[in-house]
C-alpha cells in the first residue's frame, strides 16, 4: 500500500467513481492535551456499484468503522493511513469514530499553550494533504463536497469555521458545541477550525453586492499588538478591487482572519477562514517594507478566495497557477487599490529576483511541474511556484492585454463555479477572450525551466539618432528554449540633472533577433531600458552607454520601478561575470542612499555584501568601508555586512 502518498492516477480514479455529497465532521476537543475524538459522517455515491475504493485518515486510533449499516474491523479495513471500502452501493454512507492526535508541527490541527499566560489555542493547516489528520476524507482537490462542522469545546472558547460561528449549546460542565451550518462546496484542504481562547474584533465590509461580516482575531497575549484599523483599511480595499476585477460577488458569506501562533507557514486560504502567522502583528516599529509586505499576503489570501476556493484545481499540477494567480492579483490590487502603490517595485527589488535565483540553479524545474504525487508536490512547491509563477502570469497579462485578461477571468469563474477546473480551462477562456493564440506560449513557458537574456544591440547615425536597433535574446545549453516576450522598452534622457523618461513602447520579442523599427530615427537615449514596466521574466542587459548613464546618475532616476529593474539589470551582470564587483559596489554606494524603496533598501546592499566580500579583491574592503559610512551618513564604521544571498 502508498499509504499517504497518494497518486495522481489514483486520485483520477476515485474521481471517476466517487461524488461526495456531504461530510459531517464531529470533533470533541475536550478530551484530553494531546488527541481529541474525530468522528466523520460521509454520503456518497458510486458510479460502478460493487466497486472498491478508499477514504484516507493519518495517524488515528479508530475505533469503529461502519459503511451502509455493516460494521468493518478497523484492524483489518485500516491500514496505511487508508480505510479499505469494498461492495460499494450506488449510495453510500461512511461512518469513521477515531482518537486523533494534536500536531505541534503545524500539519493537521496544531495545539499551543502560550507560555505568557497558559492559554490555550488551535488551529487547523490542511494544505497539502492534512486535512485527513483530523477527519476522515476523500483526500483530493476535486473531491469537493459540503461540510457541516459540530465542535465541542470549553464553553469560554471562541470556536471559528468556514461558516459563520454559530451561539454554542452549553452541555454543562464548561462545555459548549458549536453546531455550524453547511458550507458552500469547497474541497478538503481549504476546511478549517480555528478554536482557543482567542481575542476577537468584528466589523463590516459594505459593497456593492452587500454586507461582507470581517473577523480578526488573535491570541490575548497579543492584543496590544492586533493594529486592526490597518487590517480593517486593507481588507475593505482588497474587497472593493476584488468584486469589481472579477465581476462575482465574495462567495463565502464572512471573512475572518486569524492570527494564529506557531504557523509553519505564511498564510492559508481556507473559505472564508484565512490564517496567518501572528508574527504579521507587529511588537516594535518596522519599516515600510513591513507593512507593504503584509498587506500583500492578507490580498494574496483574499485573492484565493475566488482563484483557488470557488475554482479549485483538479489536481495539484496546477498548484502554480493557484499560487502564482493570487500573488500576481496581490501587488495588482495593491498598486491599484492600496496606499502600496508601488508595490511591483518591492516585487522586483525582492521577491522576483528569488525566482531568477532558483531558476538559474541546477535544481531548478519547469512552472508546471509533473505532480504526479504528492511528495513530488512537497518537492516542487518553492519559488519558482510563486516568484517566477507570478512572473510570467504578469508577462501573460501583459501578452493578452489587462482588459481581455479580466473578460475571460470573469468568465472562467462563472463557468467553474464551486467545481474543479485545470488551466487549459482557464486558456481556453483567455483565447477567447484576446483572439491570442496561447498553447503555444503555455507550452514554451511552463513546460520549460530557465531565465532568457534580453541584450539591446544598435547602430546610429552621425547626428546620433537611431539607424537600426534589436533585441537579442539568448538561452543557457540547458535550457535553449527562445521564448515569448511582451516587452516593454523605455527612453530615458538626461534633463536638469535627473533621468526623465522620453518614450515607452511595447513590443513583441520572439526568436534570437527581434527588430524594433519603432525606434528608427529616434535619437539615442542615455538610457535605453529593455523590460520597461517589468512586464517580462527575463534578465536584461545595459548597453555601454546606458550602464555608464546608470552607475552616474541611477539616483536621479524617479521612477521606483525602473530603478529597480537597473538594480537588477547591474546585479544579473555581475553574477554573469559581465561586469566587475568592484563596480556594482561603487554603483550601489553610490545610489543606495537616495533608494526609496524599502525592500531595495534592504536587499541591494546584501547584494553588494556578496560582490565585496566573494567577488572582489579582499584589498578593496577597507576603502568600501570608509566609502560605505558616507554613503550612509557617517553612521557606518564597519566592513560591509556578511553576505546573506546570491
């Protein structure tokens, strides 16, 4: 038996013969600090009556088994974290009684006892296959059903799932049940139970399709911390851009956020139940980065609740679109909705550049990785599922264009509805949308690994205007795939001692050599930036003319994004052995003083860190020491810091 590693064939299979009706879901956790009773009712039906399948449960102790009235000996029917169903009906009914244990690893349902005040909280963390370590499941994606969850716990808890928390029933003793309604349909993986001696803060989003009940909440130790007016400005903005974007109104009645300790990661999803490491509530002052960050992740989880929640991926080959969908809608919403208005500023500054990292190791994978279990899915889930993800999902919006983008999105979710769906679908939408034709560009995007080079090449003539000018792009061995490129190409000039923008144009690149007569006849800029805009993946390289106009004056450049695509455009050339370290540390001493981006704040000079201290001369340290404190103010009396990324 696979026991927990479940196929991808295998799931295809139970899919074809299986449609869930409904769970219910019993969970009593008053019986003791370290399991807590799970007993799961599931109806189902058959396509092929007398056939055989299997329902999942992780680490339980069972105690009694029943299908369709006839008792099954758990020691016989359950075994490898699988319960055995044969002779299957047309019309099933699975009843599952079981111990099951508290995770302190953050899988399953996590139990934690803050040590300021011996409080006690729980929380629920299912993705990828967890939720099977708390109740009885079909455990995969397209197996979407109704959940009614009844909860019994200590009668002063607050107890919150996917349906509004309901008045609990006291049963005496200190001991109450929350009987919750059903959910809408929604797969196992995005149920939860939040439960423990919470704070809580409720308030009210009201929009067009009407009144949207916001919960916050936190441990108590942490209420001085819970900034719930910047929560609350955040999540009625991301609401407001989200309904209006996808044309469908919030789709899972209430919205409750909760901070939850321990987390091992940074946020989930669940419908209508999203949790979030408590370390996003701050204890001392942080800088903008922070803040701009944070609000990035509480729209990356709201973004889910319709690209992930109510359309779910059949199966976890399209993890990356689930991912790189709502990381790609974050920094959308922010720049369009949000006081973060420069938000793909920090995106290109910090986060992008952690998929060109991986993407140029020998580790790394196509986007659309072969999932064809579930460890393979534990393997592939890093950045190049979220940074370089989001990434080309940019450079796809960018292909189509913003507004056919959003008309076929729009569509799509009216299509697949509360039901499963795979990105050919969502393909499908886009053509029809755009008239593009896409199979080909999917093929040469997420079935490939590897970063292109984009290298502008030019001639001009005695007066310094234009005479020809293209762009070639280049591949490693590895990887030789020349790839598709919506391209965004700006002109910057020199004018009263700052760098303005002349012109921008957006262009097609494909193939090795790519024309651009748009530009014929135009005079030579001081700096000619390739992926204005930062619409492709793609690293770019600064012609002769334009790096010297960069190393001068980068500074005086006033555009937050373009900065950062000649920050990254400098760095790539560095780590390519295209340029010296001893350069790029006089460009970013140079520059990083006037860089008013707070993640390029941070990260630029961890770059330059690298390049002094493993790239260059160990002789040059003591003179980029002293260049260093006046970069900074005279504050800095130390060597550069350690390196901490590459």
């Amino acid at each position: 038996m696979p026991g927990t590693n479940l196929t991808r064939d295998e799931a295809a299979t139970r899919a074809g013969l299986l449609t869930v009706g409904s769970y219910l879901v019993e969970l009593d956790l008053t019986t003791g600090e370290h399991t807590f009773a799970s007993t799961t009712t599931i109806e189902f039906t058959c396509a092929s009556p007398g056939a055989s399948t299997f329902a999942d449960l992780v680490g339980a102790e069972v105690h009694e088994i029943t299908l369709n009235g006839r008792a099954l000996d758990p020691a016989t029917a359950y075994v490898d974290s699988r319960i055995a169903l044969d002779d299957l009906a047309a019309a099933n009914t699975l009843v599952v009684r079981a111990d099951c244990t508290y995770s302190r690893s953050g899988e399953g349902l996590h139990r934690f006892v803050d040590p300021v005040d011996d409080r006690v909280y729980l929380y629920t963390q299912f993705e990828v296959p967890d939720a099977r370590r708390v109740y009885t499941t079909f455990e995969q994606p397209d197996l979407k059903s109704v959940f009614t969850f009844r909860v019994t716990a200590p009668e002063d808890w607050k107890v919150v799932s996917n349906s509004p928390s309901p008045d609990p029933v006291h049963l005496g003793a200190g001991r109450a049940r929350w009987d919750f309604a059903p959910t809408k349909p929604m797969s196992t993986y995005i149920t939860a139970v939040v439960a423990g001696e919470y704070h809580e803060v409720q308030d009210v989003y009201v929009g067009a399709h009407g009144e949207i009940p916001l919960g916050h909440y936190c441990r108590q130790s942490l209420v001085e911390h819970l900034d719930v007016e910047e929560l609350l400005t955040i999540t009625r903005q991301g609401f407001e851009f989200f309904e209006e974007a996808f044309d469908f109104p919030y789709p899972f009645g209430k919205y409750d956020q909760l901070y939850v300790p321990e987390y091992n990661m940074g946020a989930m999803e669940n419908a209508g139940c999203v949790t979030l490491r408590d370390e996003y509530l701050p204890r001392s002052r942080q800088d903008g980065a922070f803040y701009e960050f944070r609000a990035s992740v509480v729209l990356h989880e709201m973004a889910h609740m319709w690209f992930g929640d109510l359309v779910t991926m059949r199966w976890w080959d399209d993890l990356w679109l689930n991912e790189s969908f709502a990381e790609w809608a974050c920094y959308h919403a922010a720049v369009e909705n949000t006081a973060f208005t420069e938000s793909w500023t920090g995106f290109t500054n910090a986060r992008k550049v952690t998929g060109y990292r991986q993407d140029q190791m020998p580790s790394t994978h196509p986007i659309a990785a072969d999932n064809h279990d579930l460890e393979a899915v534990e393997v592939n889930f890093d950045m190049i599922t979220y940074a370089k993800g989001a990434s080309v999902l940019k450079q796809l919006v960018a292909w189509v264009g913003l507004d056919p983008f959003l008309v076929g999105l729009r569509q799509y979710f009216r299509d697949h509805a509360y039901g499963s769906s795979e990105f050919a679908d969502l393909l499908a939408a886009l053509e029809r949308s755009s008239g593009r034709e896409l199979q080909g560009w999917a093929r040469e995007w997420l079935q490939t690994a590897g970063v292109n080079t984009l290298t502008p090449a030019s001639a001009v003539d005695a007066e310094g205007r234009y005479t020809s000018v293209t762009v070639q792009q280049s591949a490693v061995p590895e990887w030789p795939t020349l790839r598709r490129h919506r391209l965004g190409v700006g002109l910057y000039d020199e004018v009263d001692g700052r760098l303005e923008l002349r012109r921008h144009l957006e262009i097609d690149v494909e193939g090795a050599t790519t024309e651009v007569p748009e530009l014929v006849g135009e005079p030579r800029p001081d700096l000619l930036l390739l992926n204005d805009h930062d619409l492709a993946y793609a690293k770019i390289r600064l012609d002769e003319r334009s790096l010297a106009t960069v190393v001068r004056g980068l500074a005086t450049l006033d555009d937050s994004l373009a900065r950062a695509l000649c920050w990254g455009a400098a760095w790539d050339m560095v780590r390519d052995g295209e340029l010296a370290a001893t350069a790029y540390v006089d460009l970013v001493l140079g520059a990083i003083g006037s860089e008013t981006d707070a993640f390029g704040g941070s990260v630029i000079p961890r770059f330059a860190a690298t390049a002094a201290n493993l790239y260059a001369a160990p002789t040059t340290a003591p003179a980029w020491s002293r260049a260093g404190s006046r970069a900074y103010g005279g504050c800095c009396t130390r060597p550069l810091p350690a390196a901490t990324c590459s």
